[in-house]
C-alpha cells in the first residue's frame, strides 16, 4: 500500500452509536444531521470487504485494491455522496455498489501521478488479511458484481452468527451454541442429535428445543441485521430472499 497516506484510525463516536439504520443516512438530509455519519460509518466498516472482494475482481492488484478501498471510502464520506441515493431503490447493498463503480471509473479518469489518499483520515478497516479472504472466493468467470452480491451476503450472515455466539456467551452457554450452531449451516444433521445430546449430558427433547430456539433466534437477528441496510422496512422480506439466492450463486 501507498506509504504517503496516514494511519488508519477509528472514527471518533463509532462505538457509541446505537444504530446504524441506513434509512438513518438517507432521510437524513442535512449534513450536520445527528447520528448520520456514525451511521454510515458503522456500516461501511462493517461491509467493506464486498467492495475490496469486487475491485480486486476487476482487475486491481492486492495492494492497489487496499488502496482503492480506503479512498473509496474515504471519498464515500468526505464528499457526503449519500444524498444521492435513491430512495425509492434504498438498499445500502445497491447503492455501495453503484457508488463505487462509479468512483473506478472517475478513478481511471484521474492523473496516474496523483497520489491516494494525501491528508484524509481513513476509516479502520481490517485491510490486513483481505487478500488471505480473497484467495478463497469462487472460479474466477464469476462477475465482480456477482462476487460482491454473495460476498455481500455472507458478510451479513457471518454478523448474525457472532452476533448470536455472543449473546450465549453472555449466557454462559458458549459452548452449546459452538456445538449446535452447524445447524444454521446444513453442517449438522437430524441424525446427529441423539449422539451429541448425550455428549452435552441433555435429553434429545431439551437438545431439539434448543436447536429450536437457535434458529428462531438467527432468523430473529437476520431480519434485525437486513432491517439495517434498507430504507424501508418492507423490503426487507425481498432482501432477504435476494441475499439467500446470492450465497446459493443464483443471482
């Protein structure tokens, strides 16, 4: 990466910010509208690796792909750009997507010489390991977009996950939920619950409650986390489909 840009450092607030609705960042106009940086903030430092996942699927170096990423985003909120989305396509999804095909492009207009990122603060993005992530993805005739959409996608879903591992932490039951959570995966079949309810000293009844109730909850959190990149709460349902498809490689 370009040494000339400085330091990665958090954005002052981020941690306190209770939501991070992008129906927050879109009705809110005014750039001074409380809560609305934070919002965006949050959400990009959630969802940054699409973007990396995508340049890199266009042709980008690892490291110029790192650069890429943090100018992008940099750029995302510097130049307050959200006032552009359209509200009635309102996803957060859509609108990263279309904003940063449109920032390579204006990219590739700009002098070669000019160096990235001189004098703006970067978002803390976990750029270390993205190429180790990257090396991973599917066959190589999948479309920057296609990629971004499933990655999207897995992002959101791996969220809900650690979201949910935490909260039975909180419980003390971490280790029933690292135990039963394959079940939200396909990775642990009905025929494994008599074995592995003997193995956590439970009756098969309690163990088919639990799992019950692990699902209930993932699908509870699901909807929260989708609620959260949509402007409008009834898209959510078709969000959700949508994203299922992607995982699946079907969109």
């Amino acid at each position: 990466m370009t040494s000339s840009a400085p330091p990665p450092v958090p954005l002052s607030g981020e941690r306190k910010f209770a939501s991070t609705r992008w129906s927050i960042v879109v009705a809110a106009g005014a750039p001074d509208a409380p809560d609305r940086h934070a919002a965006l903030a949050t959400l990009c430092q959630t969802y940054w690796y699409p973007v990396y996942a995508f340049i890199r699927r266009r042709g980008a170096s690892a490291a110029d792909a790192q650069d890429l990423t943090q100018e992008f985003f940099a750029v995302l909120l510097e130049k307050d750009y959200v006032r552009l989305a359209d509200r009635e396509r309102g996803r957060f999804r859509t609108f990263l997507l279309t904003a940063v095909t449109r920032f390579l492009t204006k990219q590739r207009e700009r002098d070669n010489a000019a160096k990235r990122g001189g004098g703006r603060t970067m978002l803390s993005l976990d750029l270390a390991h993205s190429e180790e992530r990257y090396r991973l993805e599917p066959v190589e005739h999948w479309t920057p977009e296609r990629l971004f959409e499933r990655r999207w996608a897995l992002t959101l879903l791996d969220r809900v996950v650690a979201q949910l591992g935490e909260r039975y932490a909180k419980q003390g039951k971490q280790e029933l939920f690292e135990r039963i959570k394959g079940v939200l995966t396909g990775a642990l079949s009905a025929d494994e619950n008599a074995e592995l309810a003997s193995q956590l000293g439970l009756s098969e009844g309690t163990l088919k409650v639990a799992v019950h109730r692990l699902r209930r909850r993932y699908r509870d959190l699901l909807k929260q986390e989708i609620a959260e990149t949509v402007a409008d709460p009834g898209e959510t349902a078709d969000e959700l489909d949508y994203l299922l498809a992607a995982v699946r490689g079907g969109t």
